[in-house]
C-alpha cells in the first residue's frame, strides 16, 4: 500500500533504538525524510547510518540531545523546523516501587512523559496547520489501560498525557491534523530486558522465569517485534488514516482483557 507520504518529514524523539528506531525504519522506507532523536551520540550515529543505507533515498538528520529537556526540544526543531509528522517517544521512570517516588522523581516522570511531549505538540501543530498535513502519535503504553505493578509513575504520566490531547485532537481535526496514541504491551525491547531483570531481583528468580511467565500471559503467547509496532505508526501517519484521530491503538497481542 502506497502510504501517501513519500517526502513528507519526520520528527522521531527517542529514536535510537527501540520502539522509536522501528517507527523511523517504517517511516523511512515509505519516503519520509527522518529527524532521529537520542542521547547516545554512538548509538545514534549508528542507527543513521543503519537508516541511511536501508533508504538511501530519503534524507536521515541526527540530534544528540535529552528532548526532555528544552534546549533539546530546540536542537531537534531547529533540525527539522517543519515536520509533518510528529512521533512522541521517550524514556520512562525505572520499575519502582511507589513508596520509592519522592517528589523530584515525581516531576521528573511527568517532565518525560507528559510535558515534553505536550510542548513539541504546541510547538508544530500550527505550522502542520497552514501546510494542511499533520499527523502525531504519541507512544505511551498499556499500562494507561492496564496496571504494571512497579510503573506506577510512568502510567500516571501518560495517561495524563492521553486526557490532555484528547481535547486537543479533536479541536484541530478540521486541519487535517491527527493525534493518536499507540499504546504497547511486551514488546522485545531493551527497555523489556531491563523490566525483566529488575522484576528478577525484586522477587529472586530467574530472567527467564520472569520473561517467560510475561509472554504466557498474553494470549498471542510470545512479545511483540518492534516491527510490527513501526508499521502501525507509519499507517497512522499515511493519508489514508486521516479519519482516526483522538484513538488509543492498543498493540498488545489481546493482553488487555477487554470487549470494548
């Protein structure tokens, strides 16, 4: 299916690697150009080249910044200062338990998870407006649906997030402007791995004890690839998407146990 936005350019935070790296592989090989995010400077020098060779037809930028953090908001729009599209995507707060979250932790979980993304919206929706084309997912989680024991912190701030451009999606939809956010179950991540031995040593077991009980949870019966949540972003990104907007995509193999 040809997604209809070959030249289009990309903004994608949190992009190294990860659920964000597999956003900008499927962004990329359907023509947009991609604006990549991390803090890694490696890491991510190591992606773009990744990228640039899997589509050597689209320009691929590098920015090497914390965009939870203005001056790294600003790298990034400074780089890419008319996206069309917008992927929101950043580090949680580690599991921890919630006895554990001071106040300092408290603001730096909503900074991270709420806010950042919350400003770069602010910062791009009007220009997506005058060029009649915008398309932002946020990436948050199923853990806005469904409890995580331990990611408590992270859950609150992006259902905050959620509630807060719920509003926001349906008052700019006349622009063809659309918010949506996907929300991830167990994905084979890094971000997975490390979940899984922190749950590992809180209750003594084993890594693969833990992972392997996690997958048995789900009824598909195995974690999800990073590919599969790239190419539900970059359909929601495609013109043809253009009448989804305000929806939380779960991608989470039927984990959350509901009808509606």
């Amino acid at each position: 299916m040809d997604l209809g936005i070959s030249g289009k350019s990309a903004i994608i935070c949190a992009s190294s690697r990860g659920l964000g790296k597999a956003c900008a592989y499927s962004l990329a090989i359907n023509g947009v150009n991609i604006t990549l995010n991390g803090r890694d400077e490696k890491v991510l020098e190591s992606t773009k080249k990744e990228l640039s060779e899997l589509a050597p037809h689209v320009k691929v930028n590098a920015v090497a910044c914390d965009v939870s953090t203005e001056e790294g908001r600003q790298k990034i729009l400074e780089a890419c200062p008319e996206p069309d599209i917008l992927v929101n995507n950043n580090g949680g707060p580690p599991f921890r338990d919630f006895r554990e979250i001071d106040k300092n932790a408290l603001i730096e979980g909503l900074e991270m998870n709420m806010i950042t993304p919350i400003e770069l919206v602010k910062s791009v929706v009007d220009g997506m407006g005058q060029r009649e084309f915008g398309r932002i997912v946020n990436i948050t989680s199923v853990s806005v649906k469904r409890p995580v024991v331990g990611l408590d912190l992270s859950s609150g701030a992006r259902a905050g997030l959620t509630a807060f451009l719920s509003g926001v999606a349906r008052s700019i939809a006349d622009k063809n402007i659309t918010i949506n956010n996907i929300l991830p179950g167990f994905f084979d991540t890094d971000r997975l791995r490390q979940g899984v031995t922190s749950m590992a040593k809180m209750n003594n077991e084993g890594e693969n004890i833990v992972a392997d009980r996690m997958a048995s949870s789900i009824p598909a019966k195995r974690f999800g690839t990073p590919n599969e949540f790239g190419e539900t972003c970059a359909f929601l990104c495609s013109k043809q998407a253009a009448y989804i907007t305000g929806q939380n995509i779960l991608l989470d193999g039927g984990l959350f146990d509901s009808s509606f």
